[in-house]
C-alpha cells in the first residue's frame, strides 16, 4: 500500500478515536452535572421538610391574630354605630313648653325685652333655655312653634316671634277697655342647627300670667334634615 492511501487513513483512523474520547467526555460530564444537580435538588427539599412545619406553625399564628383583629374590629364598629344611632335618636328628641308663670302684669317698659318663660312644663333635649328665654336647634330640621299672650285691655299687648334677630310672626291687642282678652299664633319653621328661636314683648305694651299659665311659649322638632 503506497504512503499515499496510507496517510490518510491513518489520519481517518486518529480522527475516529479522537472524537469518541471527545463524546464519551461529554456524556461522563453531563452524568456528573445531573447528578449534582440531583443532589442540590434533594438538599432543598430536605431542607425545606425540615423548616415546612415551622412555616405552618407561623402561618397558623398570623391568621390567628388576624383573624382576633378583625373581630375586635367589628365589636367596635358596632359599638360605634349603637352609639350614634343613639345620639341621632336623642337629638330627633326635642321639644319644650313653658309660660311666664305667676307674674302679674309684665310692662310696659320703654324698650322692647326677651320674654323668659321660667315655669318649665317639658325640655326634652334641653334645646330651651329657662335662663334666657332663648330656643337654640341643636340639629338641621323642620320644628314648629307656638305661643299665647294674654293682657288686660286697658294697655295694648305686643308680642312677636324671632329667629336670628329676624321677625317670623306677631300678635297684637289694642287697647279695648277693661277687659282680658288672649292671642296666639304658630308657625313652622326650617332651622340650621345653631339658629336660636324666642319671643319678644315690644316697648310700651305689656302682658299678663297668673298661677293658670295663660302666656305661653312651646316648640318641638317636626322632622331632621
């Protein structure tokens, strides 16, 4: 066989071993790369059975105190409601009546002055002021008023109805003789929370109560707004 044919042969032959030795190389690496692999995997998941039931018992702790916030949350949000359902009934709950008591004759001055009717007959709410004569709406709402004033007719009687100041209704006697004679008049009206209602006995006139309470002053909350 001449050197020709030869050489390449050998070449072939060299290139075939070469390259077996080369893949065996590979498979024994990539054996030895699963199988770390393998073991790096079987360390996780024994390390996480190992820390598995310490997570559980944490777990089960944070959703115990969850779940004991969320129940003192809703013990106080039902308080909190009981509570304003009862603030807002209370303040639904107004209305008052009172008269001048056992005056006498009450005038003439030579200025007008703010009626205070002392004898209290009702003041739920307390929104009256036995002190000062002075009705003060302590919610929004639709309240009606009324009064009655009573004179002896020698001297005209005057009285009106304010609220802020503002004249919302009047009654008035002339002088007729020596008579008694009673007025009244009523009105509702719709007032802001703060707004204060009274009565007001005008200068030169005058009015008149006894122990049968003729002169009067009430008022009570039709409905909030």
């Amino acid at each position: 066989m001449s050197c020709t044919i030869l050489y390449p042969l050998l070449l072939l032959l060299f290139s075939c071993a070469t390259l077996s030795e080369v893949q065996q190389k590979e498979k024994e690496e990539q054996a030895e790369g699963t199988e770390r692999l393998n073991v790096e995997e079987s360390s996780v998941l024994l390390a996480f059975g190992e820390f598995q039931p310490h997570i559980f018992t944490w777990i089960q702790s944070e959703l115990a105190e969850l779940k004991s916030t969320v129940s003192c949350l809703k013990n106080t949000l039902q308080v909190t409601e009981e509570q304003l359902e009862q603030l807002k009934r209370k303040e639904d709950k107004v209305a008052f009546a009172a008269t001048l008591g056992n005056t006498g004759s009450l005038g003439p001055f030579n200025t007008e002055i703010t009626l205070v009717y002392k004898d209290v007959f009702v003041n739920e709410g307390h929104a009256y002021n036995p002190t000062t004569g002075i009705f003060t709406a302590f919610v929004k709402g639709v309240y009606f008023f009324t009064f009655s004033g009573h004179n002896h007719s020698s001297k005209p009687m005057s009285l009106r109805l304010l609220k802020n100041e503002q004249q919302m209704i009047t009654v008035y006697n002339h002088p007729q003789g020596g008579r008694y004679e009673t007025a009244s008049n009523s009105i509702s009206l719709t007032l802001e929370k703060g707004d204060q209602v009274y009565m007001r006995l005008r200068e030169n006139t005058w009015v008149f109560d006894n122990e049968n309470d003729h002169t009067s002053f009430s008022g009570h909350l039709l409905f909030s707004l």
